[in-house]
C-alpha cells in the first residue's frame, strides 16, 4: 500500500492522541471529514494501523520495575525457537519479545511491582519453559525515552 503525504500527516496526528474527534482531525491536516474517515478506514483495512488502545503510566498502576531479560535458546528440547519466544510472550508479566541475533537468541520486556517479583517471573516461569538454556536479567534504573510513535 503506497502512503503519502497525507496519510503521513494523519497517521502522526493518530499517534499523538487517537481520542480525538474526527472533526478535530480534519480540522488538524486540514482535510474533509468524509475523507479523513474514508483515509482512516483504508488504513484500517490495509493493516497499517493495527489497534487503538491506551497506554498506561506503569507506575501508576504499580509496575515500578522494568527490566529486559536476555534468553539464551537450546534446541536439544525439540521446540524451535520461535515456539519458545511465543511460551514466552504467554507469560502476562511479558510486555514484548524479540528473537534477536548476536550472543543471546532474545529478549524479553518484563514489567513488575518490584524486584522480587521480577525474580519470581525469571525464576520460576521464563526459567522453566522448556528451551530456555540461560537467562540475564538487566534492570532499568531510568527510562530517558519510551515510545510507541513511529516516525514517518
């Protein structure tokens, strides 16, 4: 699907707050709203906006730990790699994970109360699915920058 200019304009103006009417998205990258919505629609139908929802203040609701879990693969279990990052991304406490290259075959997005509870989620739930060999957990002091907006 080709993207314009337009399209661009939208699709940043959806990023930033997607709660807005379609008038005052009209208004913003100054278009009609029977096409603003027909444009929203074809974006929708093509897959190039893939959900609405909102985004919580982790903190807020009690995740104060972040941290990133490096998982080392072993294939001697009989599962692929790809099956093991998806009993991973099972998990509720996993927010993300990537089969990535390089020394650690992925990596996972937790978030939890505390440390504590970090370590039971490594411990006791990652740690046991079959597949994983070994794990490194790095914590997050400080979050400088964490978004979900895709530069067009």
């Amino acid at each position: 699907m080709k993207i314009d200019e337009k399209d661009k304009e939208l699709l940043s103006v959806l990023q930033e707050n997607c709660k807005l009417s379609l008038r005052e998205i009209s208004q913003l990258i100054k278009m009609r709203e029977t096409t603003t919505f027909a444009r929203i629609k074809r974006l929708e139908k093509a897959g190039v906006i893939k959900e609405y929802r909102a985004i919580l203040n982790p903190k807020a609701v009690g995740k104060n730990v972040l941290a990133f879990v490096l998982i080392k693969y072993d294939p001697s279990f009989g599962f692929s790699q790809r099956e093991v990052a998806e009993k991973i991304a099972k998990l509720p406490e996993i927010q993300e994970v990537h089969i990535i290259a390089g020394d650690w075959d992925m990596i996972a997005k937790v978030r939890e109360k505390d440390v504590e509870s970090l370590g039971k989620v490594v411990l006791d739930k990652i740690r046991e699915i079959e597949g994983v060999k070994e794990t490194v957990s790095l914590i997050v002091f400080e979050s400088v920058k964490e978004t979900t907006f895709i530069s067009l």
